[in-house]
C-alpha cells in the first residue's frame, strides 16, 4: 500500500539509458520475456533507449525502445518491471516519446502489441492509437497473432489527429 501510494504521488522521471542502467534494463527485458541487443540498439543513430525512474538516480523500473525513421516513429519494445507495473512508467515513458514525435513533426506512430496484452492495448487506445491490421500468428513463440497500432499527427502544426480503427479487434 506505500508503494503504490508513494508512485501515485510520484512523477516518473524519464531520461536516456545510461551505461549503469545496463544490468537493470536486461533484467527488465528478461523479465517481460523480452530480448533486446542493447550494444546493437546503442549503435543505430535511429535507435532511442529510455528509462524511467521513481527517483532521481534510481534504478530503472521500465525501459522504452524507439526508432526514428524519415516522418516515422517505431515503439519496438516497453517493458516494465513486474514489481512496478500499473503503477504509471510506461505511461510516463510513451508521453515522452510521443511528445517528442509532435515536436519534431512525426506523421505516424506505430507499434505492435500481442493481442492477450489487455493491459497495454488500453494503455495505447487511452493516448489515442487506433488498430490499423492484425497479423495473425505473428509471434513465433506461441503463434498469437500482433495488433499493429497507430496514432497520427499533422506534421505542419505536430497537433494529434483523430484516429479511426482500421481493423476490428471482435
């Protein structure tokens, strides 16, 4: 109960991975049975890793991986630690990102999500992504299909546009 009352208080504290989140970051990814190359990410110019923080100089509970292509941003990977999540970091960490993206006058944001992940589709729907496809059997592990999902901006004014589903989830 304090710890969650202490993170509804909190604001998350969003900022580039640094080499001593290294250990942290692969724990996290390993933990949401993710897997990331962080030397490979590291070394793509279009590639951003991110973490967010409770405190300053904290560990990192979550980690978000981006890559910025001509007027597109890719979300490749989230991922929070289990002990920290619903608790506001990926939140945090995507309206940073998506912040970003309107500042430089992004066009289109797009990510996929396993369609099981209930939790994650609302978190995208609630800051305004629509399904645009689903591709079924996409991942390897267990043949659950991937819903692709999008968000728009205007890239003359860098305001969100209003997003349509393209692809009924029922």
């Amino acid at each position: 109960r304090g710890l969650a009352q202490m993170f509804a208080r909190a604001r998350m504290i969003v900022e580039p991975m640094t080499a001593s989140d290294r250990a942290r970051v692969t724990l996290i990814a390993e933990l949401a049975q993710q897997s990331m190359d962080l030397d490979k990410e590291a070394a793509r110019t279009w590639g951003r890793l991110t973490v967010a923080r409770v405190t300053p100089g904290s560990e990192a509970i979550a980690v978000l991986l981006t890559w910025s292509v001509a007027d597109e941003l890719r979300v490749i990977n989230v991922a929070t630690h289990p002990e920290f999540r619903r608790h506001g970091a990926a939140r945090a960490l995507l309206s940073q990102a998506l912040d970003r993206a309107s500042r430089d006058r992004v066009r289109l944001v797009l990510l996929e999500v396993r369609r099981s992940n209930l939790a994650a589709i609302q978190l995208y729907r609630s800051l305004g992504f629509s399904t645009l496809a689903v591709r079924r059997g996409y991942y390897a592990d267990n043949s659950e299909d991937a819903i692709e999902m999008k968000l728009s901006f205007d890239p003359n004014t860098g305001q969100m546009l209003p997003g349509h589903d393209d692809e009924d989830l029922a």
